[in-house]
C-alpha cells in the first residue's frame, strides 16, 4: 500500500503524468515500491502481462536489491527517494518515446491513405508503392508482385487485387509496429544505463555515509540529497570531531533540550466551530386517526358525517345529499391526532481544542569575533553543531547568522546544502570586530518569514560588544509580545550588562565549570 506521505510526493505523476492511464500509474508506482521494500514481486492485478516499464523497474531493482535493502530497511524516508527517482525516469524516458514517435507520422499516414485506396487504385498505384514503402521497411514486393499478375487470370480478379492489398497493409503495418517497438524497447534500455549509473553510484555513497554518519545523527532519512554531493573525508571528519565533543558535553545538548521544554510549556489554544447533529422530539399532527374533534368541515368522507346530514338521506331530502356529496360539500367532523416524532437538526457548537504544537523553528545568531577566539570559539561552533543535529532528527528549521563586523546566512532548510554549509562554518576562523545590531535586525526580518514565525532567536556571544540601539530593542520587544523568545548564552564572563538585560532568558557557559 502506498502511504499518505509517498502519494503526496507522487501525486503530480499519478494524476497528470503521460505514461498510460492514471489507474495504471497507481499500479506502477505499487509494484515498484513493493520491489524497493523487498516484498517480493509487486502484485499486478488486471493485466496479461508485464510491460516494458514493469520490466525496467524490474531490472533497475533487482539488480542493486541487496544493497537497497541494507540501506532502505526501516527507512520510509529513503524508499521514498528511490521510489521517486524510478518514477521520474520512467516519466522522462516515456516523454522522449514520445517525441521519438514524431518520426514515424508520415509513415503512419501512408499507411492510412493505402487503407482507403479502392482495387482499381492499388494495381494502378503498385510502382509508387512499392517505391514508397522501399524507404521503410524490407517487405518482399517481389511476392506481391507475382500475387497482382497471377490475379489476372482470376474469375473474380477485383476479390483477388483487394485481398492482396488488404495482406499487404497488414504485412506493412506489422512491419511498422515492430519497427517502433523495437526502437521503444532500445531507447528504453539505453536511458536505464544512463540512470543507473548515478543512481547505483548514489546508492553506493549512501552506504559510505551511513557507516560515517550513523554514530552522529539518529536520523538518516533524508541522505539521498546528500549522496548526490561531493562528498570528502575530510568534511565528514569534521562533522565527527564536533559529534565527539558535544558527546563529552551534556550541557549544551542539555541548553538545547530545555528550550525545547519552554516551548512545550506555552500551550496555545484556538476556537474551533464543530457541526453537530442532534434529534429533537415534537408532536406530528395525523389525521387520518380520530382523536379528538376540532371542528366542522365540508367533504365527501361518509364515516366522519353529521347526524343532521344523515337526515337529507330521506326519500324526498336524497338529491340534496347525492347534490353535496357529489360536490364534497357534506358537513363531515374535523379531528385531530398527534403522534410523537422526531427530527435532525444542525447546530453549531464552540469548543477550544489545544493547538497541534509542532516544533518550532531555530534562529541563531553567532558572535564570530576575534574575541571569540579560543575556547569560546570551539564551544560556539559546538552548540550550533547541536542545533543542526537536533534540526535534522527532528525536521526542524534552522537559519544561522554568523556576525562580527558584518553577517554571513547560512539557511539550513536543504539538507544536502545546509551540511557543506555547516562545515565550512566549523572549518572557518573566528575574527574581526562585533556588531550584533546587524545579526539581530536580521533575525527579526526572518521572523515576519512564514517559514520563522515565532522562532527561537538564540545569540552565543562573550557578549563584548556595544549596547543594542534602542530602536532595535523597541523592535525586539514588540516581537517578543507577539510570543518570540530571544535567548542569550553568554560564553565568559565580561559581558555587557545593558546587552543581555533584553533577552527572556539568559544563560552562562563557565568553561572552567561546563557542568
């Protein structure tokens, strides 16, 4: 069965896409997956025969199953990857059979118009047929040539000419059909060549990083992007070394964790108007029973009459009372009858339902000063290695801005860029002056970004550096009213008190006491 998450990624290709019709596309897409997860051969159902894109799926899979296998095993994520770069394939290779098909038009409507020719038109045509269809294909005109002279000395020369034609349409058409077939199943095998070459090469990368990687992050789903990267040992040591240290120092992964928590604990609420059906009892009026008298009508209805009406039914009275009766106008008692019944009616209710608190995500601003130098340094790039780490697992977003004298972004929303980002930024030295202002009006412009409403705005800093201008403290506080948080983590001890005073929370890091 394909997941809500897989249809979603798919859905353009199985609503709109070229190949076939959109019910064998959902089969398709099926069958592949059940060979990426190693259920055997996918069920297809309604059909008398796998096709060509069934046996390419077949052939791209099976030939890499094992190590698929090993690398997709209780990775949903990845599955969905590969599955994704399968189809894709198949879709761009079916648009070029397509094109290729533009070819073939003109054969196509020969074809056609010999279909049309009369008895009379195909033996008086014969030599620019036979000159036509030269071009295309290898038909033995030789044969049909004998069949059109023999058929002179035919009683019924004119049934003779027409089943000759109509042999030698058929004969054309195969010829043509296999032509294109052939040609089909050609493209078909060369573009697979083409796409197993990077796709096996990834596969075998995603193997590489999954040993490398596993001891950092809990989380591997997302490695396809990163396998088409270039990739050195070098950048991946590093990502390492920094795993290591945040290993040895609970306190920063702790840090992480306890922002987490305060954002836990702001649970929000919001109105929410649910339709409700409820049955409600009420008397229905029946008349057809008799209950209780109300009145007096006029009618035809004999069991409900007057006496005084009876009494027109004397000799000399009848035709009065045939008269009324005829014209409905007897006097008849009126009743009524009440039964309980009951009926549906909607209405609206009001309730308040706590809001799905999904994680938010992180901004962090960076002092990457010279006098950050040092351990400072090396504690700075290891808590923003935790953030990262904390992103991914977590499918978080995260926004680094780096700052001295002027900014540097790093926008780790893709996973394959945001890693060689993060590792340039833990490979670069820090130097220069500080000037937070810039990094901090910064992180309130990401704030008004869909994707940053309501971050966390986390500075690591020694906080050496100028009081903030007011009007950006004005800034952070309306930010703040409408639920931001902004949170320092001092690393030192020479911070400027006018600095951190406009933080929710500030923390300290001793790093001669990192407990």
């Amino acid at each position: 069965m394909l997941t809500d998450k897989i249809f979603k990624s798919i859905n353009q290709f199985l609503k709109y896409g070229y190949i076939k019709t959109e019910e064998y596309r959902k089969k398709l897409i099926d069958y592949t997956l059940s060979l990426i997860k190693n259920k055997g051969e996918g069920e297809v159902t309604n059909l008398k025969e796998r096709d060509e894109y069934y046996i390419v799926c077949d052939k791209i899979i099976n030939e890499k199953k094992n190590d698929i296998r090993s690398i997709t095993e209780n990775n949903e994520t990845l599955q969905d990857d590969l599955l994704k770069e399968v189809i894709s394939f198949l879709e761009s290779t079916n648009k070029k059979i397509i094109n290729n098909k533009v070819k073939y038009e003109q054969e196509k409507k020969q074809i056609q118009s010999l279909m049309n020719y009369n008895e009379v038109q195909f033996r008086r045509k014969w030599k620019d047929i036979k000159s036509i269809t030269s071009q295309y294909n290898d038909i033995n005109h030789n044969f049909y040539e004998k069949e059109i002279e023999k058929s002179k000395n035919e009683k019924d020369r004119k049934k003779s000419i027409r089943d000759i034609k109509n042999a030698f349409v058929k004969a054309w058409n195969e010829s043509f059909t296999k032509k294109i077939i052939k040609e089909e199943l050609e493209l078909i095998e060369s573009e697979r060549k083409k796409f197993i070459k990077d796709f096996y090469e990834r596969i075998d990368k995603i193997k590489q990083l999954q040993g490398r990687l596993k001891p950092i992050f809990k989380e591997l789903g997302r490695l396809w992007d990163l396998s088409s990267g270039d990739w050195t040992d070098s950048g991946i040591d590093v990502l390492i070394e920094y795993a290591r240290m945040l290993e040895n120092n609970h306190s920063l992964e702790n840090f992480v964790d306890s922002l987490g928590r305060m954002r836990k604990a702001e649970i929000e609420y919001e109105e929410e108007i649910r339709k409700k059906i409820v049955y409600v009892s009420y008397y229905k009026p029946d008349p057809a029973f008799k209950e209780e008298v109300v009145g007096v009508t006029e009618g035809k209805d004999l069991n409900r009459l007057l006496p005084s009406e009876l009494a027109l039914l004397d000799e000399d009275l009848e035709t009065i009372f045939f008269k009324k009766y005829i014209e409905g106008r007897l006097q008849n008692f009126e009743y009524s009858s009440k039964f309980l019944d009951y009926k549906a009616e909607t209405i609206e209710e009001r309730i308040k339902k706590q809001k799905e608190n999904k994680k938010g995500p992180f901004i962090l601003c960076v002092d990457t000063s010279a006098s950050m130098n040092g351990t400072p340094e090396v504690i700075a790039k290891t808590l923003s290695f935790a953030f990262l780490k904390r992103a991914v697992e977590e499918d978080r977003k995260c926004y680094l801005i780096s700052f001295s004298t002027k900014i540097e972004t790093l926008e780790l929303t893709s996973f394959k860029t945001s890693f060689k980002n993060v590792i340039s930024f833990l490979q670069m030295s820090f130097q220069g002056g500080t000037d937070s202002t810039p990094a901090l009006e910064h992180s309130l412009k990401m704030l008004k970004e869909e994707n940053y409403k309501k971050a966390d705005v986390v500075m690591i800093s020694d906080f050496v550096m100028d009081k903030i201008p007011n009007d950006t403290e004005q800034k952070i506080i309306d930010a703040q009213k409408d639920k931001t948080r902004f949170h320092s983590l001092l690393i030192g001890s020479s911070q400027n008190e006018e600095t951190i005073k406009i933080f929710n929370t500030n923390w300290v890091y001793d790093a001669n006491d990192p407990k």
